[in-house]
C-alpha cells in the first residue's frame, strides 16, 4: 500500500519525518555507499595509484565542484523541476567575478556580485516557469543558451586572466590536510540538509514536488518555493564556478560545460527522484564522489574521455530505472 504524505499547512510548523521515512532515506543512502566502496575496490585492484592518499584527496577536490552544483540541483529536482542551464550561469557568474577582481574589485565584493548574480539567474527561471506557465525542461533550455551568449559577448568570446593571487591562494589553500573546496561543499551540504530537512520551506519544496495540486490546497506558497528553489541552484552554480576560477586563476565564458549532466547524474545516483518529491543530500554527495572515483580510475587507466561520458549517461538511465522500479514497488 503507498503512502501520500500531506503538505504542511501555511504558517503552521512542519511536521518531522517519522521513522519510516528515516528509514527508508538511511537504506538508500547506504546502498550507495556500498556501490562507492565497490568502485574504490574495483580500481584499486585495476587502477596502480588509486588508493594513494594524493590521489584520493584530488578525487574529493575534483567531487567538490560537481558536488556544489549537484546540491542545488537536488533542491530544485525535489521541487520537482530541472535546471538544465546550471554550467551557462557558473561561467556568467564567473565571468562577472573574475572581470571584478581584475579590475581591481575587492575579492569579498566579486564573490558577492558573482553569487547575486547566480541567484538572479535563478529567480529569472524560476519566475519564467511559474508565472510564464512554462515548463522547466523548456524554460531551462532556453536560458541555457542564453545565459552562455552572454557570458560569450560580454568576454567576446575570450578568457579572463588575471585573478589575484591572494583569492586563488584561498581557494587552493587546506586546513588539516583537507582540501579548502571540500571544507566548503561540507559546509553547504550540512546547510543544505538543515533546510530540506529542518525547516518549512523544506517541506515545501518536498510537498510541492510530491504532489503540487494538493500542496495548493494546503496554503503551500508555491511560485515563492519554486522561485528559491532555482535561486539556490543558481546561487551554488556560481560558487562552484568560483572555486574553479580559483583553481585555475582565469574565467573562460565556456565554462560549465555538461555541468548539468553531471549534477543531475550526482542526484540521481544519491536517490533523488525525477519525478519530484523525494531527495537526498547525502546521498547526491555520495553521488558526485561516486562520478569523480570512476572518472578517475578510468582515467589512470587510460581509457578515453568519450568512454567516461558513455558511463555517465548509463549510470544515469541505471538510477532511473532503480527509481521507477522502488516506485513501483510503493
């Protein structure tokens, strides 16, 4: 027999998960540590250098930047929408936070107009989508190329060099042995966690994704969720984009690219649903590091790019079917 769970009231507290909804999260986030450590087993006998501790450290620092997108990307999928221009407004933001910098901006203040500007990219899909009466494949698809002619014609076409050091040694700095990018998309997953999971527009997002219709009805203010959901994607795209222009010390306009191929395989892997409703932080995690351990491998052992996008695609198509099929079973 399935279970409907009801979208909370306007105003009124949001109720708590109950146990059989812990439950049925803690299982599937554990599978797919399991396949984490089947992969990590797999290359290890496989792959000469895997398991070295540098190798797995630039594994996690790889993750990160994929991660960072993927996390928004799970809120947004949870609302049960997609956002599919997630690389276009990494490289916009990016851009603008790069041309700040060079042009002798504080760092602080780039990073800000860098972020706001993710966040603005967001709003504008969101408010498209609710009250243009589109869909978001569709909208997302449009502003995918949109979003990356701007980036083109306002760098014509070329990169942005020059990024102080003192922001790129932040960025490639570590605390403990630890790799500044991961400490930050720690940071933001606890983060992102605490909101789907811990406070009312959570619940939203979730009742919205669940079931819009009856989400309505129950006083859910749905454009305003929708409309966060994708700031918050757009907003996480920009940080990722900082963090690589950190790494590389230069923004280029084509950045991003299949960004969203790889945030939506990360959220799907971690146990998020295409069909909304359902999502996992953790699990999207788990996901991202699953994605950067196999192209990693793949990589030491000289198997080519092309091969590695075929993976993706598979793993994905793999996710959904283990979706449909738990769906299914409900």
């Amino acid at each position: 027999m399935s279970t409907v769970t009801e979208p909370p009231l306007a105003g009124n507290a949001a109720p708590s998960p109950g146990p059989a909804m812990r439950l049925r999260v803690s299982v599937r986030d554990f599978g797919t540590l399991i396949g984490l450590v089947l992969i990590v087993l797999v290359f290890a006998v496989l792959a000469p250098g895997f398991l070295t501790e540098r190798n797995l450290l630039n594994i996690l620092q790889q993750s990160s930047i994929n991660a960072c997108v993927a996390l928004g990307m799970t809120l947004v999928i949870v609302s049960g929408g997609i956002d599919l221009s997630v690389g276009p407004v990494a490289a916009l933001s990016a851009v603008l936070a790069a041309s700040l910098m060079v042009a002798g901006a504080p760092p602080g203040l780039a990073i800000l107009a860098g972020l706001a500007l993710g966040a603005a990219c967001g709003a504008v899909n969101g408010a498209l989508i609710c009250f243009g009466g589109l869909q978001p494949f569709i909208v997302t698809l449009g502003t995918l190329s949109t979003y990356r002619a701007l980036a083109l014609i306002a760098t014509d076409g070329n990169p942005v060099f020059g990024v102080p050091r003192d922001f790129r040694a932040i960025v490639n700095g570590s605390l403990f042995g630890v790799p500044a990018p991961v400490l930050v998309v720690l940071v933001v997953a606890i983060l992102a966690g605490l909101i789907l999971r811990r406070t009312p527009f959570g619940e939203y997002l979730l009742a919205v994704g669940g079931n819009e219709e009856a989400a309505h009805i129950a006083g859910v203010p749905i454009a305003l969720t929708k409309i966060g959901a994708y700031m918050l994607s757009g907003t996480l795209a920009a940080l990722a984009a900082l963090i690589l222009v950190g790494r590389l010390g230069a923004a280029e306009p084509i950045l991003g690219n299949l960004w969203e191929l790889d945030a939506i395989a990360a959220a799907a892997i971690g146990g998020a649903s295409l069909m909304g409703g359902k999502g996992s932080i953790v699990g999207t995690l788990l996901g991202a590091v699953i994605l950067g351990a196999m192209r990693n491998g793949l990589t030491l052992m000289n198997v080519q790019a092309f091969y590695q996008l075929l993976a993706t695609g598979l793993i994905i198509l793999f996710a959904m079917l283990v979706d449909r099929f738990a769906r299914g079973r409900a």
